[in-house]
C-alpha cells in the first residue's frame, strides 16, 4: 500500500502570524482527511509555532532543508536533531532551489539523506531535470544520477525509508506542468531504478511523489497515475482553500485499485519495466493491482509505458517500436 501523501512547500513565506493562520485553516479544513497523509514544510522560524497550532492534528510537520552535522560551528545552519526536537517528521532535501540557487551538490544532498535518516526523519529527496535537459533527452539520466547519488550507501532498510519527489525544474513555480503522461514516465523509471538499487519489494513501496505547478484543478489528473502517489506543492499550498482541495482530490478513491496498460509484442526478445528487464509479455502485480509490461523494443532498453486507468485501457492502444499485442490482466492475448 502506497497511501497518498500531500507536502505544502511554504519556501520564505510568511511570518509568525501568517504561518499560524494559514496552519490553523489547514487544519481546520482537513480534521478527517480520508485516504491521503498531509505535511506542511514551514519556513524553519515557523517550525515551533505550527508545531503548536498541529499539535494533536492529522496535518504532519515538515522542514525544508537541514544541515547533514547534528551539532557544530555551522554558522547559519540547522541540524536534524534540531527538527527533530520541533517535531517535524520529515525534511525536504534536493529541491531544485537548493541544488540551483545554492549550488547543492548530490555529495552533500547524500549526506543530508543519510543524517536525516539517522536521526528518526524521512527524506523526502527530490530529483528533476531542467527544460533544457529535457530538450536533449537526458530526462531519465539527470533523474538517474540524483537517485543513484541521493541514495548512495544506504541500506535497503534505509531506502525504504524514504520518499521521493519528481520535481521537473522547468515545472516548478511556472504554471506549467508536466502531462500526467510525462510525470508517470518518470515514475516509472524511478521506479524501476528502485528495484535494482534496492528490490522489487522496494519498488512496490517507496512513495514518489510529483511536484511543479500542482493546484487544485490538475491535482486529480496527476494523482490517479498509479506511479504518482501524491504531491509536493510549492505556491498553491500558501492558500488554505487550493491546499485543502489539492489534498481532498489526491486521496485515494475507494473501489477498484489502479492498473497498469498491459502489453507486450511475443517477437520481442528484450523488455523493461523501467529498467526491470522482464521476459516479453510477462506480468508483474503490485499492491495496487496488475502492473505491466513489456512491450517491442529492437535492443534499446525500452521505455516505460505510462499507466492508463483501468477505463481507458479498452480505448486506448499503445505500442512503441514494432507492433504490440494487447493482453489482458492475465496475459491473454485481446
Ligand atoms: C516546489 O517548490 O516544490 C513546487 C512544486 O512549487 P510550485 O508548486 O509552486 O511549482
């Protein structure tokens, strides 16, 4: 089970006053959230009062940033065991601000991981490519290199603690953001690349998360991707009313879990979820439901299919490559 998750990225807004408002009407608009986990990540001079005002809420704590030392002659910094003491239970790290206004680099965003995990916090790592990187396609080796390096030396216990953000740059505080196809690419071979740092299992459980120009009327398109298990919401979650709504339409609906578009083409020789290889038309289940599968590729590692909801799925064909053959859930061919 992947319960959605919803982050309210506040970045340098607000003061005392407003932190406090804009916490109290969170709360107060989200005293039962059913199906979806709710953070906020004030500005870290907020931290204690929101602390105070969600205290005994559903609505969780989050910091921005910290530094990897737990104590020391760090002149400006904040350490984990300091967000710890505050209550927060987890902490932004990567954001694309971080690593391009303030020259992050995945070495220290690496040790941040590791010292937030080691003091009881969950990362909430986040990785993105910019426009410009998108333009040459090198979408899946920026995501790659972030993940790889984030995660470096982690155990899979400690993997398996922490949560991932797909953040494109170029979506970020724009007002454009990525197609529900683009991002559940994306998951996907974040995804996969968890299965082979760590294992399938891995896979199945970390919760990513999409960010970039999320509000209240794209919110739903975005979550119902089966790979997108919630947001991280910048400038949209400085307003109760677009936070509240983001939160209402990302949680989980009740009824049939989500499914993957399965495919697969029998001539093909070489398949990937992700970058799982699996043999052609092979089938794998994930806790939500069918995943799947494979589909033609001619020696290139074949791409992610992004997922369709179970009612497109009788409407929609898709292949890449040579053709593909629809299969249904257990593999027969339709
Ligand atoms: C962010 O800062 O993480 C973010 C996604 O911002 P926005 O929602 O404003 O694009």
């Amino acid at each position: 089970m992947r319960p959605p998750l919803v982050v309210g990225n506040w970045k340098m807004h607000g003061g005392l006053a407003e932190a406090r408002a804009l916490a109290q009407s969170v709360r107060d608009g989200l005293k039962r959230p059913r199906g979806v986990e709710v953070v906020v990540c004030p500005p870290f001079t907020a931290l204690a009062a929101v602390a105070e005002v969600l205290g005994g809420s559903v609505v969780g704590l989050g910091a921005q940033n910290c530094h990897w030392e737990p104590h020391g002659a760090f002149t400006g910094e904040i350490s984990p065991t300091m967000l710890a003491e505050l209550g927060c239970r987890l902490v932004l790290l990567g954001h694309s601000e971080r690593r391009h206004i303030f020259r992050e680099t995945d070495d220290e965003i690496n040790k941040k991981v590791a010292a937030v995990l080691r003091h009881g916090l969950q990362p909430l790592l986040c990785v993105g490519e910019t426009a410009e990187e998108r333009r040459q396609g090198l979408t899946f080796t920026v995501v790659e290199g972030q993940l790889r390096a984030g995660w470096a030396g982690l155990s899979l216990e400690d993997m398996g603690r922490c949560l991932l953000a797909y953040e494109p740059v170029w979506a970020i505080g724009t007002g454009v953001n990525a197609t529900p196809a683009q991002a559940a690419e994306v998951h996907g071979y974040l995804r996969g690349l968890a299965s082979e740092l760590g294992s399938k299992d891995l896979a199945q459980t970390v919760r990513i998360l999409y960010g970039g120009s999320v509000k209240a009327d794209n919110a739903a398109e975005v979550t119902q991707e089966p790979d997108v298990d919630g947001v991280l919401v910048g400038g949209a979650s400085l307003q109760a009313p677009s936070f509240i709504a983001i939160a209402k339409k990302s949680a989980a609906k009740g009824g049939a879990p989500k499914r993957r578009l399965l495919l697969c083409d029998p001539e093909s020789t070489s398949c990937a979820i992700g970058r799982t290889a699996v043999p052609p038309g092979a089938i794998e289940s994930n806790r939500l439901g069918i995943s799947a599968v494979s589909h033609s590729t001619t020696g290139a590692r074949s791409g992610y299919l992004p997922a369709l909801p179970l009612r497109q799925q009788r409407s929609r064909y898709v292949s890449r490559g040579r053709a593909g053959v629809r299969v249904d859930s257990r593999g027969r061919r339709g």
